[in-house]
C-alpha cells in the first residue's frame, strides 16, 4: 500500500526550502549528504514515539508533528548542539492524507523557527510508530555532558515545574483542574535550543527533563558522581501547579512527572550571574551521594520518597 508512493517525497520534501549551508544533499538519494565546519563534531540523537504508549490514539496529529521534533531538539539543547538538520521514520497503519498534511504542519513550523532541515526518512506500514533522528552541531570540546557537575555547583532550571505532567493528568482524568498552561506545556512542549547554546559557555552539567526531575538530576549526579540538595520553596511552579497540589497535596508531581522539557543545568557559584533570569537556582550539588530534598526545613530522601509515591 505505502510502496505505491513514496509519503516523505510525497508529504515531507520541500526542495526549495533547503536552509543550511551544510545540506549537501537532501531528500531524493539514497543518503543525504551533509558537510562538517571544521572545528565543529555531530551531536546525533533520535527519540521514538509509539501510539499508547508515549501518546493517546486519536491525538491531534499537528501537535504530534510538532512534538516529535520538539522531543529530539530538546535532547540536542541539552547538550548544547545547534540543529542542523533531521531524518524522519513514520510507520503508518494507512496513509491518511488529512492526518499526514496536519502531522507535517506541526513538524514544519518547528522546524523552520530553528532553521532545522528535513533531509531524509522512511515510511513503513504498521501500528502508529513516529520516530526522528536529529544532528547538530557543537564546537569542539564544548558540549555539555552528564558527567560534568562539581561539588559546589548550584542546580537550575529553566522555565517551571510539572505543566506538563498537570496536563497528562487531566487528559487521563485524574483531575478535572483544567488549565491551558498545562495542556500547551504536554502538546507542544518549546525545545530550549537558545538557552542550552548560551549556556554551553559557562554550565557544568546540563540535561532535558523528559522523565521527571528526580530522575533526570539521578542521571547527573549518577555520572558525576556526586549527590544534591534540592530546596522545595525554590521550585518554580505555574499558579495552576500550585492549585493542584493545595487541592491533593501531592507535592511530589512537580518533580516526578516528565514532559516538560525544560533544561537542568549545573553551575559555578562564580558565574551564576550569566544565568539568564527564566532560570531557576533550586539546590546545589553535594559530595554525599544521593538527591535529597528540603522542605520547610526538614531534610529527605527523595529518591525513596518519589519510589514510594510511585509503589
Ligand atoms: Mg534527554
């Protein structure tokens, strides 16, 4: 059924929009070709989405499309890549053109604000399967690793707390706290590509809360090592957070839910002052292992406290 057509030349290819320079071949070959600036390496990540499972069927393909990019930018952010350009895998149980003309939409409009090239993909028949394959480009030795947090440093993050986990949970009905913040924060999350470039000069660390900041900071302080205290009252929460936990009490949703795809970063006390003001500080890093949490003064595990919310 998809071999009578090709859906990426068909729905995907837009010869006349090729933007970088580096594009030395886009869509039609077998490969497309790409050129490195000298001083530069290739940042490559790619991230899969699968109907039910990182998604609800029926959900509105222009902000899958835009999703999708936003979920690979993101992990390109973090480690302080520029986007160059993309490749595309869809796997399709028909070719809905309406669908696919939407779903393009989405991707489109993300990927022309950050000049982001679609050079290539796939398309295959079977159960809704979305994935993207990103490339960017950092300056040799400058990118921003998990492994680089130091005792001392403090802990940011961009943006604020679990909008988007809010969001999933009204959209699973587990609250009827209806908030628009939410649902734009978990449909169309805004990959922080500007702000992990501005602080691949000065950060230590840095990664993009995709699963929840108990476990994305566990990545961090696992492979540097190191441990952290993070302050409560210091956690930038959205008005519609802070309604949600004074109704449940569940004060641990800010930092277990995932999705929001802001950025965590580490950095010297002495050049905090280069932190730009929608970030921020919520702890330090410590040489006693583990995340711990200070609430009001009382000093936790949190790790054990987010198992056991989960259990
Ligand atoms: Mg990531």
């Amino acid at each position: 059924m998809l071999s009578e057509f090709n859906v990426i030349e068909r729905f995907f290819a837009r010869p006349t929009s090729i933007k970088k320079a580096s594009t030395v071949l886009g869509i039609g070959d077998d490969c497309a070709l790409l050129s490195i600036p000298e001083g530069y390496e290739l940042a490559l990540t790619t991230d899969t989405m699968v109907e039910g499972v990182h998604f609800f069927a029926e959900t509105n393909p222009e902000h899958l499309g835009h999703k999708l990019l936003a979920v690979n930018l993101s992990d390109l952010a973090s480690i302080g890549a520029k986007p160059m350009s993309v490749l595309l895998a869809l796997t399709l149980p028909r070719v809905n053109e309406e669908w696919l003309e939407a779903f393009a939409k989405g991707f489109f409009s993300l990927a022309d604000e950050f000049s982001v090239d679609l050079i290539g993909g796939d398309t295959t028949s079977g159960s809704l399967t979305l994935t993207v394959q990103a490339l960017g480009l950092v300056a040799r030795g400058k990118s921003l690793l998990r492994s680089n947090a130091r005792v001392g440093d403090f802990i940011y993050v961009s943006g604020s707390l679990g909008n988007a986990g809010l969001g999933l949970l009204f959209l699973q009905g587990k609250t009827a706290l209806q908030s628009s913040v939410a649902m734009t924060q978990f449909n169309t999350p805004h990959p922080r590509v500007d702000l992990g470039l501005k602080i691949s000069i000065f950060a230590h660390a840095c990664i993009d809360i995709s699963d929840g900041l108990v476990g994305d900071l566990g990545h961090i302080l696992k492979q540097s090592q190191v441990g952290a205290c993070i302050d409560w009252l210091a956690l930038p929460l959205s008005d519609d957070v802070r309604a949600y936990i004074q109704q449940t009490g569940d004060w641990l949703m800010p930092l277990t839910a995932g999705d929001d795809y802001e950025l965590c970063f580490t950095v010297p006390p002495e050049l905090v002052a280069l932190v730009p003001q929608y970030c921020h500080k919520i702890g330090v890093i410590e040489e006693r292992k583990g995340l711990r949490i200070n609430r009001f003064g009382l000093i936790s595990d949190l790790v054990g406290k987010a198992y056991e919310h989960f259990s």
